[in-house]
C-alpha cells in the first residue's frame, strides 16, 4: 500500500525493523546491537503469569559531529523548514562514513557522497568524512578500472557512472581545499578511469555497449534507472557524462604538470561531445536525446549536456527553459535535481531554483521530517542526497563558489529568486564568507559582503562584474 502523511499514524500497520527480548523477571536494561532511526516506535508486550513492569524508555542520539555554522535566512519562511529538515537529513546519514540512508543499506555510495560532502563542507566547514569518503573510494578500485559503487562494503556492486562522479568528486573537493599532496595520489586512478571509459568508445565516436548497471536516477521512465543507449551502445547521458568528467579532470591534470595525458583526453572529450551533438541532437525540439534514434528525451541528459559545455550561450539558455517547461522529458527526482539546479546555474535561470523547491515544501506537508530517496512513496525517508538544497541555497541562491583551485579566490553571483533579502554566510578555511542582499523591485538593490582576511574575489550581477576584497564590501547596484 501507499505509505501517506507520516505525520499521520493511527489505524496504521507498522512494518519495518525490531527487536526481541525476553525478560526474566529480573532488573534489566535492553538495548539493539546496533543503531536504529526511527520516527515511532512501536512496543508489543506480552506477558505471562508476572506483570512487567517498563520504569524507562529512552534513546541516545548518534552521529558524526557536523557542526552546522552555516546560515541561511530570508524573506521566504519555508525556505526555513526546508534548511531545518535537509540538515536533520544530512546529519542522520554521517557517522563513521557518509550513508545513503541511516535504516536501510547504510551504505556509503559515490552518487550520494558526493552531495553529501559538499553538504558538510559548505555548511559545517569540515572535510574529515569528504577526505575519507574519497580515500575509501579510491581504495575500492577494481582490477579492471572501475570502483565499486560503495565502500567500505563486502559486496562487489559495480555502478559505471559512479566512478565517473567520484572524479567529480575529487575535483568538488580540490576546488575547495588548498590540499595538494592528498588529491595528487589520486591522479593515477583517474586516469585508470577514464581509460577503461576511452576503451568503450564505439566507431561512431559515443560509448558503445556498457557492462554493469549504469544507473542514473531511480524512481524515473528509465528502466531500473538506466538511461536507454546503455546494453546496445550510443548512450548520450553517458557519452556527455564521461567528456563532462573528463573536462574536470583535464583541470587536474594541468594544474599537477600532466600536460600530455591533459591534452590527449582533451581530443576524447572534444570528440564525444561533436559526435553526440551531430547524432543525436534534434534541431527541431532544440534538445538532445537519448540515443540516436531520438525517440526518449530528459531532464538528466540535457542537463549534463549544459554542465559539459555543448551549447553556445543562447542555445543554452534556451534548452535551459526547456528542461523547466517541458512535462514530456523524462522528469528527474529529487536526487538527480541536483544536477538539472546546477544546469540550470551555468544557464543563467538559477533564479528558478527557488521555485523547484515546491518539491520539499509538498513533502514537509506530507509530515517528513526529513527528506526521501525519491518521494512521498520512496522506501527510504531519509537520504542524504535528498539534502542537497542546504549546497543550492549558498552556491546557486547566494552564489558563492571557488573560481579557482583551494578556493583560494571566491566568486559570488546571486540568483536568488523572488526572494526580497538574504542574510547568509558559509565557512571558508580562511574564515567566513558573509552575503546580504536587500533586493528592491524597480530601484536599487544593496549587497553587503564580508570576507575573511586574504581572500579576494568578484561579484557578479546583471552579467557586470565587481571586485572583491579581503572584509567589507558594499555595493548599490541598479
């Protein structure tokens, strides 16, 4: 059956995990061998000639200590309820690694631990489980080129794209930390990676047949959340997502001095995104599809294709618009909307992002309290990477992002919504980055930003753009 409100309990049945025990008419105190999440609990009791008596019930919260020293306030007070449950998700699935979910698996999967650390390193500063998480990963690689979609885990799961997101991953993370020496061990296995994918390349230039489960989102059309294009070859997601990984990882490679290795997955990348275009973008729709026999089009591919660079400014704006507006795509869930609010970014339309986040509202009226996997009748209740709107408020909303490697410079270019002020701030290894905005329709609007002593950037409005110093900064712009 349908799960429903889950504020509402009465006249339900209760199905899930429990434990068992038997006392013995003694002083006892009965704990789980392990932790449980939960939002009720249930307790059945059956005695037999004595009666028993429960002095006390109580539970000891646990996890990682994620500080939350972030702050998002502004005009909009649901904006509020939906920071408030994303950091009770976030939290709930870190303990001693990142978990998908804290009742189910448990597990520490590439897909939703790369959310998650941008998570924790935005709004709490701190990269210890980011830093492991990718060291664990990297750990995990298998003989043949690939990492295995979890670990730490006895299992032997192989998902291909998430290999290509654990790229991404360390380059989200060398981005953000001036951490040379850790992220130069790791050059080996990327380009490990990108060889197995280069080695799939089929003669019309895209990736051929893909072994494995290439999932990309659940809960969609696509068939146990496999893009079309993956057993017979010619997968555009797939083609876009590698020359997209790639594009990253070129940035590594340059910035450690491997010039050759950079320029030859250069003409790859190049390649893929030329043959992609050629075979299966659709003049007449503006879009890309799926494979080449343009019969499916999505939200995911399109959105990838704007994050990899394969239009020119005014295509993209207007592929953009249609991600948003168009119902027949292949619609993205919660998880994979991730990636269409940064597509949506490098647009120019994060002023929509606000918008979009209708989807949390709806679910805080459904009594989450935390936010799911896919939606109101997901499995799981609590998912990290359903989290993610705490990393779009501050990057896309306030804007604020590194513009160049170990954020040693900031940049900050709001596109935030309807929204009438935000005060904000975010944690940066040299201190705190500080934003208000009081936007002022027809007039003016007033920006004060604050950062942190040694740190310069810019600011970005109405495609201007604005120096920044190290403390204060103030703007009135029209």
């Amino acid at each position: 059956g349908q799960k429903g409100n889950r504020s509402e309990w009465k006249g339900k049945e209760m199905k899930g995990y429990y434990d068992v025990f038997l006392p013995d008419g003694g002083l006892r105190q009965f704990e789980p061998l392990w932790i449980r999440t939960f939002r009720y609990v249930k307790l059945t009791i059956e005695t037999k000639e004595e009666a028993l008596n429960v002095l006390d019930f109580y539970n000891i919260y646990t996890a990682y200590p994620l500080q939350q020293k972030a702050i998002f306030n502004t005009s909009d007070d649901r904006l509020a309820k939906i920071w408030d449950a994303g950091w009770r998700t976030a939290r709930l699935c870190a303990l001693e690694t990142y978990m998908d979910c804290p009742y189910y698996e448990q597990l520490q999967y590439i897909g939703d631990s790369r959310i998650q650390a941008l998570i924790s390193m935005y709004v709490s500063g701190d990269d210890r489980l980011a830093k492991n998480a990718i060291s664990q990963f990297y750990n995990s690689l298998q003989p043949m080129g690939l990492t295995k979609s979890s670990h730490p885990s006895d299992g032997n799961q192989i998902i291909p794209p998430f290999s290509l997101l654990f790229i991404n991953m360390i380059h989200d993370y060398f981005m953000l930390r001036d951490d040379s020496i850790f992220i130069k061990q790791f050059i080996p296995g990327i380009k490990f990676i990108l060889e197995w994918f280069a080695s799939k390349i089929a003669d019309n230039g895209m990736l051929g047949p893909l072994p494995y489960w290439n999932h990309i989102d659940g809960g969609t059309l696509f068939k146990n959340g496999s893009p079309p294009g993956i057993s017979e070859g010619g997968s555009a997601h797939m083609s876009i997502l590698l020359a997209y990984t790639i594009d990253k990882a070129i940035d590594m490679l340059n910035f450690f001095g491997h010039l050759c290795d950079a320029a030859y997955f250069k003409t790859i990348s190049t390649s893929l995104k030329e043959n992609t275009l050629e075979l299966c973008y659709n003049k007449e729709k503006r879009l890309i599809a799926e494979t080449p026999d343009k019969r499916m089009y999505s939200q995911h591919t399109n959105s990838i294709a704007i994050l990899a660079g394969m239009f020119d400014e005014r295509d993209e704006k207007i592929v953009a618009q249609k991600i948003i507006t168009d119902t027949t795509l292949v619609q993205a869930t919660l998880y994979f909307n991730f990636y269409v609010f940064q597509a949506l970014k490098k647009a120019g339309l994060g002023n929509e992002v606000i918008n979009k986040m209708n989807k949390w509202s709806e679910l805080l009226d459904q009594g989450f309290t935390t936010f799911p996997e896919h939606g109101v009748n997901s499995r799981s209740d609590c998912h990290g990477w359903s989290a993610h709107p705490l990393y779009d408020f501050l990057n896309i909303t306030c804007g604020i992002a590194p513009s160049s490697p170990g954020f040693k410079t900031v940049e900050i270019r709001p596109q935030p919504g309807n929204l009438s002020f935000i005060k904000a701030s975010m944690p940066h290894p040299l201190g705190e980055i500080l934003i208000d905005i009081q936007e002022r329709k027809n007039t003016a609007s007033h920006f004060k930003i604050i950062l942190p002593g040694g740190l310069t950037g810019k600011l970005i409005y109405k495609q201007n753009t604005y120096l920044l110093k190290d403390g204060l900064n103030e703007f009135i712009l029209e």
